[in-house]
C-alpha cells in the first residue's frame, strides 16, 4: 500500500509539474517571439496558437484512447515543443525566413499541436493512475493556470530554456518510472476508467451529458474572465489570477472529495451567484468569485470520465475545446465596453 500511494503521488506530481512548465513554456515562447515580428502577424500568430492547442484536443484526445504505446504521445508532444524553441534559431540564422511570416506560424502550429498532445496524455494518465481520483484530476489541470502567468510575467529565453530542459527530463524520468503495470489501477476501487471496460451509459445518454457538460464549461470560462478581467495587466495582478484559478481547481477537487459531488457544486455555485451580486462593491469578490468558479473544474473533468469511461482522452479534450467559445464571448465583450 506504501508503494502504491507513493506511486500515486508520483504519478499525479510529475505530471502537474509538467502541465505547468508546459504552458508556460508555450506563452514563453509566444511573448517572446511577439516583441520580435511585424506586429500585423501578432493576432494570427496567437489565434492560431489557440485554436491547435485548445480546439485539436477533441482529436488528440481520440488518437490518445486509440494509441497503445502511451508514452510515445508525451515524447512526441515533445519533440513539437523542442522544434518550436528552436524556430527562433532560424529565423535569426536565415534572415528571409524571419522576416516573413512563416516562422512565427510555424512556431505557433507546433507550440499548438505539442501542447494539445500533451494535456490529453497528461489529462488520460491522471485518470488512469489514480482511478480517476477527483483530487488528483484537480491537481493536474490546475497548475497550468499558473504556469502561465510565469510565464507571461518572467518571459526571457533562459526561463524558456529552462522549462523546456525540465520539462524533457521529467518526461524521462515519468516514463523510466512508469514501471508499475497498469493492474495497479485496475485494482484500485471506485469509479475509475482504467478497467478496460467502455461507458454503461447508452450513446444518446453519453452525448446528451457531455454537451451539458460543454456547455456549463463554456459558462464558467465566460465568468473566469469576467472575475479576471478587469484587474489591469499589472505583474503581481496577473500572477494572483493565475494563482487563484490554480488553488480553485485543486480544491474544487478536495470539497467534492469531502462533502461529495452535488453538496460542493451547490455551494460552489451559490458562492459564484453572491459574488457576481457583490463584485461591484470590492475587487475583493471578483478574486473570490474567480477562485470559486475554478473550483467547478475538476468536477466536471470528473464527472466526463464517468459518462465516458474507455474515452479518456476525448473526453478531456471535449471540456478542453469547450474553453474556447466563452473565452471569445468574454473578450468581445469587455472589449465593447
């Protein structure tokens, strides 16, 4: 028992860990490049970014359950990652190259491709080591938040470079650890996806809760940036956001653990509704609305691997899309305003 719980916490670390170096490594490097190329390909460069790292993970995730050999997706993901660091080599090397727009995109479609293929592994494995855990689904998603705003606030080659040396040996280090066969999860109790066998569910039953769970996902990235948008761009502001959301998921995680699934969700959400009524009277409550808001996070991601047990990957690449569409309702409109 020793052993495994060791495992466990190696398992769901070692991946949280690079889920954090992993974003910010990708934001290092967008930042870093944006201070260096024509302005007019900046939003092109970050849009196509977003759209591979966010809405391909609904691919990736499917190749994900279907790929035997696991861990070649984390190396692969990778090996996109290490080829994007070095785009700005060769466009400093091969002065046409830079000047044009090639580069930067290049760099974008594979920081995108490398990240999506990471987050499905990363999202499939901590579900399959841990018996798909609440509180260690929770960890895993939320370190990401805060990777990035290291990595928007500290962006410089050396912190880039080094995230992606850690990030390569972690990897090694996951993989030569990875020892232990995957009956150890099968073993474990409750209500886990790593048995082998496919949803109880009926298809219908199956697609009519995940787009459920799509569309709350899609609300609660609207009200995400709503909390966080308007605190300035300030370092230290940026810094608590990422933060915030990051200790949210993780206890989102614990409460569902502790009071179970549908008591956390109705104070979770009763505390969003008094904050949303509140925020205009402090800043104070648009801080605490955000970190409630997050707490939804490992519950939804929970509750889709038990409506789509066998499909992992797809499913966290589902919710992962999802992100999108309220993350562009929410930036239009605080634009217009």
């Amino acid at each position: 028992m020793a052993a495994n719980k060791r495992y466990y916490l190696q398992t769901v670390g070692i991946c949280s860990l690079m889920h954090f170096l992993v974003d910010g490594l990708c934001v290092c490097c967008l930042y870093l490049l944006s201070s260096r190329i024509d302005w007019h390909y900046i939003v092109g460069v970050f849009i196509t970014y977003n759209v591979l790292a966010f809405l391909t993970q609904p691919l990736t995730g499917w190749y994900v359950d279907k790929v035997e050999s696991k861990h070649w997706v984390l190396l692969v993901s990778i090996l996109f990652l290490t080829l994007a660091v070095t785009v700005p080599w060769l466009m400093f090397l091969w002065p046409s190259f830079g000047s044009s727009a090639m580069g930067p995109f290049l760099m974008a479609t594979l920081l995108g491709i490398g990240n999506s293929l990471f987050h499905v592994w990363g999202g499939k494995q901590t579900v399959l080591k841990t018996d798909n855990d609440i509180r260690a689904v929770g960890t895993f998603v939320s370190t990401g938040a805060f990777g990035l705003s290291v990595g928007i606030v500290f962006h410089s080659w050396f912190l880039l470079y080094a995230f992606l040396l850690a990030t390569c040996l972690l990897a090694v280090m996951y993989v030569r650890a990875d020892s232990i066969p995957d009956s150890f999860s099968e073993n474990l109790s409750g209500n886990g996806t790593s048995d082998g066998k496919g949803s109880a569910y009926a298809p219908v039953a199956v697609w009519i809760a995940m787009v459920a769970l799509m569309a709350f996902v899609m609300f609660r990235s609207f009200l995400g940036e709503s909390f966080s948008g308007g605190h300035g761009k300030e370092g230290v502001v940026i810094l608590a956001v990422g933060a915030i959301s990051m200790l949210g998921k993780m206890m989102g995680g614990w409460l569902s653990k502790w009071w179970g699934i549908v008591a956390a969700l109705v104070f979770i959400l009763a505390a969003v509704l008094l904050c949303l009524l509140l925020r205009g009277l402090h800043e104070a409550f648009s801080f605490v609305g955000l970190f409630m808001i997050n707490c939804t996070m490992p519950i939804t991601l929970y509750l889709a691997n038990v409506v789509m047990k066998g499909k992992e990957g797809l499913a966290f690449g589902l919710l992962a899309a999802a992100l999108m569409p309220g993350y562009l309702l929410s930036f239009i409109l605080l634009a217009a305003l």
